[in-house]
C-alpha cells in the first residue's frame, strides 16, 4: 500500500493504483444570481415586516422579520464568501480505479464502478457526476444524493477520464 498526498491530506493507494489527475474547483467568489435574488428578496419581506408589516399584529412581524433579514444578507451576501472558501479547501484527484474528494477535514473515495451512471452537466462551470449516495435522515428514511466534481473548468476532460477508467474497471473485472 502506497500513502499519496492530495490536498495535504494522506490516501492510502492500493496496490496497482496510480494517480492520473489532480484538480481543484474554480477559485474566487462566484456570484449566483439566483442567490443574489432571493437574498434580497428575505432582506425585503425581512425589512417590511421589522419596520411595521401590516394589521394589528405588527409586532409579532418583528419578530419574524429579523431572521428574515438575517438569512436575506447571508444568502445574498456571504453565501459566496462562505462558498469559496469551501471551494479553496477541496481537491480532487482520480486514479485508475477511484475517484477522490479531500475535503478540509476528511478524504472520501468511490470507486468508479462498471455501471455507475457518470454524467456531466455542462454550465458556466461544469460538474460530473459519477456516484450516488445514501443519506439517512431524521427520520431514520434515506435520501440519494449524486457526488461528483463541481465548478470544474475542464470538465470534458475528467468525464473522459472517468469513462476510461469506468471501462478498464469493467474489462478487469470480466477477465478477473
């Protein structure tokens, strides 16, 4: 077993497996519009009901109003802040087997299995999605959610690469 470094964080590689990509998200503070919007529409709803609102219960407005604006500022705001500085702490690398996120405080690997249903969305930036996991939630349920690669800038090329390696996991392991 063979200790690599990715993100500072150690991963141990198992035997035969090789580092063939290294990446990171996009750096920088990436303004969404859609954030932008809806944190001034909470700043807005948040602002009228603190100062007044309508009808005989305008106090309890008050009340109501200054989480509004607080969540209004934080998603219109520093949401992008809090994003990018997510975004400079993660790095991504592929092998010829897996698929790995280090995150700032933990290192999660997926293998990158012959019928996982990889995809990329193509936008401003791309995403390739390549696992889905499971989530249990409060009430003891499950929810899917899909893990991949975000705000990437090359996209196209670790989609191919996935497909590569999707497709070399798939002939390793017919023949045995």
């Amino acid at each position: 077993m063979e200790k690599e470094q990715i993100g500072g964080k150690p991963v141990n590689l198992k035997e035969g497996e090789n580092i063939i990509w290294r990446g990171q998200p996009v750096q920088g503070i990436i303004r969404d519009p859609v954030h932008i919007g809806a944190g001034i529409l909470l700043l807005t709803i948040g602002v009228w009901l603190a100062i007044g609102g309508v009808g005989p219960n305008a106090g309890a407005g008050a009340l109501l109003g200054i989480p509004l604006i607080l969540a209004g500022v934080y998603l219109g705001f520093f949401h992008a802040i809090v994003e990018k500085n997510r975004r400079a702490t993660t790095y991504y690398a592929l092998t010829n087997r897996r698929a790995i996120i280090a995150y700032s405080l933990r290192v999660l690997a997926y293998p990158v299995l012959p019928n996982a249903r990889i995809t990329l969305k193509k936008g401003r930036f791309d995403t390739v999605f390549f696992a889905v996991d499971r989530k249990i939630g409060v009430q003891q349920g499950t929810s899917r959610h899909r893990v991949g690669f975000g705000h990437l800038q090359n996209g196209d090329e670790v989609y191919n690469l996935l497909l590569d390696i999707q497709q070399k996991e798939s002939t390793r392991r017919e023949t045995g």
